[in-house]
C-alpha cells in the first residue's frame, strides 16, 4: 500500500471513513466513497481486493475491475472446472480473497494507528460491498463497441447476503463473495433490479439493507424464484464457520 500516491486532501477523507470504519459507524454510501480513495493506494498490489472493487465503483462503464474480472473469466473458464470447483475456480482473478480483503483493511487501519478491524466491522464491509455492487453491467471492448458479458446479483438468503456474478454468454453464475445479514431468516430475497443500499440507526447497530421501488417490510420476494442448489449449500456452509 502506498498512500503517498493520494494528494493530501484524499489521504485526509481516507483517514475520515476509516476511523469511520474502526468505530462501526458507516453505511454503503461511507463504503462507495472509501473505495474512490482508497483503490490508488493499492493501485501497485496484485489483484488488490480493494482496488479492484474501488475500479468497479468509480467508472460508469464497468470494464475495469474485479467483477468484470470475474466475469471475464467465467466467459474462458472450462466447464469441467467450473462444475468441479463451484465456489472457486477462478484462481487469483476470481472469488474475493477474504483473507486478503482482511490484510488490506488492516493495513489501513494500522497506518492511521488504528487496532485491527474487528469481525462485525469485517463482516458490514463485506455486506457493504455485496450491497452496491448490486446490478453492475459488466463489458468487454469488442471492436470499439461495448458489449454487455454479464452482471453482478444481490441475493439474500436465509441471513447470508451473497454477491452473485452471472455470465450471459456462459449462462452461468458463481458466488464471489458472502456476507451475514440480520432479519431474512428462511427468507430468500433476489433484489434483482431494485435500488438497495444499507444503513445504520446508530453507530455500533447492525446494519440493516434498504431496497427502494420494493414492498419490502422485512423480507419479501420482488422476483419470486426457488434459491438454486448451489445457493442453498454455500448458505449452510457459510452459517457452519
């Protein structure tokens, strides 16, 4: 991590979302902002989570980061791969790396003097990420046009928020990163086109996942599906660490 790539007016607003961050008092709009800045502070390591997430929020057209990655991947993955290694068989370029998005939200903490990022607030970033990355149009540049290869899904199921990346041409989707959430037990929610964000009542509070344009009181259907068996067996074994 090299923060001296930020001016100083971006080191100041990273170090304002961080102790944000360290005091649980952030919301998905703090995380959309936190990625902005931070992403060229990582910019130089390889397959940064935060920097890849941070390219993915800040261009209009997603045809850089991480999830158009994944995406990308899934287009040149072979099925035999990717029926035997369902949750990562993407190598470096696939499923975020919980372990490395965890070393980099510690290192950040470190450099503004700050302990480690506790599991809740490791767990609301997660959820935090899942949450705007909800509906991203991943492209290819395919002689000089922009061609739509697939697009990220924010499904809730059984209070676990999963970040689902589907592959139009493959027809095929793979979870690529996995929250827990409060209030949707034995409820499955595929937000589908609907507007979600998360917020909290108070700092410390868990948060809690808004959708606009959705009859939602605490966990409803907009567009009522069966979860598929892949869903359900990652929502067990998620709920099982």
């Amino acid at each position: 991590m090299e923060l001296d790539r930020l001016s100083w007016r971006a080191q100041c607003k990273l170090e304002m979302y961080v102790k944000k961050m360290s005091q649980r008092a952030f919301d998905s709009n703090d995380i959309e902002l936190f990625l902005v800045y931070a992403r060229e502070a990582f910019r130089n390591e390889k397959h940064s989570v935060i920097a890849g997430f941070g390219d993915t929020m800040a261009h209009s057209i997603r045809n850089r980061g991480r999830l158009q990655d994944i995406s990308r991947r899934l287009l040149e993955c072979p099925d035999a791969i990717l029926r035997g290694h369902v949750k990562k068989p993407l190598g470096d370029n696939g499923c975020v790396d919980d372990i490395k998005l965890r070393r980099e939200i510690n290192e950040l903490f470190h450099k503004f003097n700050l302990g480690d990022a506790s599991q809740e607030v490791f767990d609301d970033i997660k959820l935090c990420l899942c949450v705007i990355s909800n509906q991203t149009l991943l492209t290819i540049n395919k002689r000089g046009k922009e061609k739509a290869i697939g697009e990220a899904r924010l499904i809730l199921l059984d209070e676990v928020a999963s970040l689902d990346v589907e592959s139009y041409d493959r027809h095929t989707q793979i979870i690529t990163l996995q929250a827990p959430i409060q209030g949707f037990k034995g409820r499955f929610v595929d937000v589908g086109k609907h507007y979600a964000y998360a917020r909290r009542e108070e700092p410390g509070k868990p948060l809690e996942v808004i959708f606009e344009g959705a009859d939602i009181d605490c966990a409803n259907d907009p567009e009522p599906y069966e979860p598929t068996q892949e869903q359900i067996v990652f929502a067990k074994k998620f709920k099982l660490r």
